[in-house]
C-alpha cells in the first residue's frame, strides 16, 4: 500500500471544508483546529494556496475562502469526465425512477462516484458527494466485475468473504451480463442511513473517503445480496440496480447505478427498472464513443 502523505490530506480537508460550505470564510485557527496542527504549522500552508489562487485571504478580517483558480480547476474536470456527456441522461433517468442516480467509475482499486442526480424520492435520502469512492470487492460492484478483464473478475472473486460459495457467485456474473444489469439487496433502509448519516458528520476531506472505502465492506455490508434470480410476483426492498459503461474498445469503465430505498417493489417492475437502467447505461456508451460487447458480436 502506498504511503499517505498528511501534508496533502491536511491541504485537501482544508479546502474541501470551504467547499462544503460556499461563500465561508474561515480564520486560520478554524481552519488550523479542523486539521488537528496549531496554527503555525497550518500558516505556510494556507500562505502557498493563497500565492497561487487556490485561496484568497482578507486582509482586514483575515479570513479565506475559495480562490478564482478553482473555477479553471471544475471546468477541466467537467472535460475530462465528460460530463455533458452522460449528465442528461442521469438527469432523466433520476427523474424517470424518482431515486438518486449516479455514475461510478473505476480509479485504480476503487469506484468513485462521478456524477450524481437527484430524484423526487430521495429528498431526505443519501448524503453521497461527488468523489466519494468505495473498494472494488464484493458485495459492491458486481455489475463491473461481469463485464471486467479475468485478472480483475478473478480478484474481485478472491475477495469474497471466506463462508461464501465462489461457484455460486462466478454464476450471478454470468446471470448480469445475460440481463445486462445487476440488482444488490441493501441492508435496511434505516441501517444504510444511519451509516451514510454517520460519515457525513466525519470532517471533510480524505479521511471521510477512506470511512465509506472501508465501511462498505465490513460484515454489516457484507449482509448485501447479490441479486441472482428476480421473481415477477415476489417483492424486493432496499436495493440498488447499476450496468455497465463501455469505452471504444468494449471495455468496461464504470456504472449507471440507481439507489431505490424507498418502498418494496415487485420482481416484473424491478426486471423493466432493471432494463431501463442498462438503457440509460447504453446510452452513457453511445455518447462516449463507447461499444457494448453485445453490438460488437
């Protein structure tokens, strides 16, 4: 594992705690207190952010804020990830499902969320952010592992916790690339709450990343099934629903994924969710320069 640089999580929680609040202004023992170092050692910092424009400091209440460099800095990341590419079509699959929509892709071991809509379901919903990444084992991610390279199906394999059936679980990836979307039971709709709720009070900033990376994956949400069959007349609650994006080559590079906390639904509805979400996911593709594995066959 590579090492972890505190200088760079303390300048990155810095920022990110004026972010999460637009238009503060904070003083540099605020700003020092949320790092846990006196204000001493935070003062080079913030003078080098502020140097370069990241920050901009008032004089006559010293105080800082967020500098224009950062307005730069959003437009190059709405280029490279594309985001006039698939914003609509989250947008009108939020508005469609009425659930909380995202685009997750990969970043090394990791998902990151790219992209979130909001649906009319989720007003008092999930407090995900952009950035927000989870590892890439199970039970997260099923949909990408389908569809991923035998090195990295075979690593997300290997990390199913020891009591599981791995025969059982090769079968469920070839049951989501057959209907070309996944669907993972959630724990309650009040556990999964409380335990984003949870994070959401962590300070801002790398260590909040690293809480949802490693709660995601403890025994609690190891309880999170992976959905194999779908019964027309059963009733199914807390779930998720996610397929998968493709690059110019048929690779795949991350996921449409639906959150749906609220209320049971029964298995014919969840399969036509199920393909609307694969759809919006084909469409992701389409924009992207992408090609399905199904359109190259």
């Amino acid at each position: 594992m590579a090492r972890r640089s505190a200088q760079t999580e303390r300048l990155i929680q810095m920022v990110e705690l004026l972010a999460a609040s637009p238009g503060a202004e904070l003083r540099l023992t605020d700003l020092a207190k949320s790092v846990g170092v006196d204000p001493a050692t935070c003062y080079p910092m913030l003078t080098e952010l502020t140097r370069c424009g990241w920050l901009v400091k008032d004089s006559r209440h010293r105080t800082y804020r967020l500098g224009p460099r950062f307005v730069n800095i959003g437009d190059a990341a709405l280029v490279t990830l594309r985001a006039g590419v698939y914003g609509p079509v989250l947008d009108a699959l939020a508005a469609r499902t009425g659930n909380m929509t995202c685009l997750i892709q990969t970043s090394s071991t990791h998902l990151v969320i790219s992209a979130i809509s909001h649906g009319a379901n989720d007003g008092d919903g999930i407090p995900l952010r952009l950035g927000d990444r989870v590892e890439f084992r199970p039970p997260v991610g099923s949909a990408l592992a389908a569809w991923a390279t035998p090195y990295l199906r075979n690593g997300w394999l290997d990390a199913l916790p020891p009591d599981s059936d791995r025969s059982a679980a090769v079968e469920l990836l070839d049951t989501v690339r057959k209907r070309r979307f996944a669907v993972e039971l959630m724990p309650s709709t009040a556990d999964f709450r409380r335990m984003v709720l949870a994070l959401d009070e962590e300070v801002p900033g790398p260590r909040r990343a690293t809480r949802i990376a490693t709660e995601m994956v403890t025994p609690n949400f190891h309880r999170i099934g992976m959905l194999s069959e779908i019964v027309d007349d059963e009733r199914y609650s807390s779930l998720s629903i996610s397929a998968a994006c493709f690059d110019a080559a048929g690779v795949v590079w991350g996921v449409v994924f639906v959150l749906c906390l609220d209320g049971p639904i029964v298995g014919a509805d969840l399969l036509r969710l199920g393909r609307t979400v694969a759809e919006s996911a084909d469409e992701i593709t389409r924009g992207h320069g992408g090609m399905t594995p199904w359109d190259a066959d």
